[in-house]
C-alpha cells in the first residue's frame, strides 16, 4: 500500500515548532557544509527564526559580504543602493537638526532674529520668559536647601557647645565630678583620655593626635 503524502504546514504547538526549527536549520547546515566540501562551493545562509533570532552558515575562508558582492556582479543586481539611500536620508535628517538645533541657541542668545515678524518674537519672548522662570525656581530651591543644610549644621555645633558648657559648670559646682578614685589619687577622665591618646600616638607615629572633644569626655560621678 502506498504511503500517504504528509501535509506540510505550520506547526501550531510553540514548543514543537522550535524543537522542529532546529532540527532542520541543523540539517540544512550539514547539507551546506558537505557542499563545501564535496563540491568545493561556496554556500551562505542567512535565517530568521520566528522570534527573529539569527542563524547563518558560510564556506570558511569567505565571508557574508563576499558573497553578496560576487552575487550583484553576477546577477548584475545592485543590493546595496537602498541601503546607501536610507543612509544618505537619516544623513541629510540628522544635518538638519543639527541646523535647527544651532539657529534656536542663536535666537535665545539674541542672534538671528532679522527674518522673525512681531508674532515669532513674542512666542519667543514668552518661551524665555517661561525658561527664566523655571531656572529661577530651580535656583530658590536650591538655596533654599542650602539654607537647610547650614542651619542644622549650626544647631549641631550649638548643641554641642551647650553640652560642653553644661559639663564645665557642673565641674565648677562639684570639684569631684567627672572624676575616678584611684587609690586616694584622682585622675580627671579628660587627662586620663588626653595621656591615652598621647601614648597611642607615641607606639603609632603615622596617626595624628586627636584633641579631646566633647564626644570623647566620659564622666562618672564620684563613688562613695
């Protein structure tokens, strides 16, 4: 019995079409390479699957464009006249702008304004004062955070000469405050910290000498 004739058609199941594609760009690309070899031709394939990913086989010792030359002078077809044509087009597009772009900085500098009639002016007039008023706004704004920023800055130094001035008095009121007993001898912490840091600096000679702020004073009150 003869065997039916299989329909070709398109593979509805993503999955199989994919497994199938690349079953048979393999194939082709075997079927090409044993061209090249056996019959010393050279082949170029250029394929786009489905989701327009690309796959191409070419003869060694040639390449793409080698191919496509001795193709236009063979089939006397010119392939890259169309191209050249979109090249010249976003050319002439890009030369363009570039020209409106320069003339607009001109017009804003005051420049090239002789061919403009009364209407032209005043919607320029309008759109630089529009520009002047965003950069104004921007300008508060950011002095504004300046501002800000200084006066926390200012709150924090004045917080810390509170606190210092608060512990010097507290010193003043109770000679005792702030220091240690140490075997009938007391040692005030602050002259305790500031002979560490002497002697930190003498074993490591590289680091500078910090001076004792108030963040570094550490006090406790006299144990009875």
């Amino acid at each position: 019995m003869a065997r039916g004739k299989i329909q070709i058609k398109r593979i509805e199941n993503q999955t199989n079409r994919q497994v199938t594609y690349s079953k048979r760009r393999n194939g082709l690309f075997k079927k090409a390479h044993e061209l090249t070899v056996l019959c010393d031709a050279r082949v170029s394939i250029i394929m786009f699957s489905s989701s327009n990913k690309l796959h191409e086989f070419i003869s060694p010792n040639t390449t793409t464009k080698e191919i496509l030359d001795l193709y236009q002078t063979v089939s006397d077809v010119d392939v890259w006249s169309a191209h050249y044509e979109r090249m010249q087009e976003t050319k002439r597009k890009l030369l363009e702008t570039n020209r409106n772009l320069r003339t607009q900085i001109k017009q804003r500098l005051g420049e090239c304004l002789d061919e403009f009639d009364i209407q032209e002016l005043r919607s320029l007039e309008e759109e630089m004062e529009n520009t002047f008023k965003l950069v104004r706004e921007r300008k508060f704004k950011s002095l504004g955070n300046q501002i800000e920023t200084t006066k926390k800055k200012n709150k924090s130094q004045q917080d810390i000469q509170k606190n210092l001035i608060h512990e010097l008095e507290l010193r003043a009121e109770d000679p005792h405050y702030g220091l240690v007993d140490n075997g009938g001898d007391y040692d005030s912490v602050l002259g305790y910290q500031l002979r560490f840091h002497q002697n930190h600096h003498h074993h490591y000679p590289n680091h500078a000498l910090h001076e004792a702020s108030a963040s570094d004073i550490i006090t406790f009150h006299l144990l009875e």
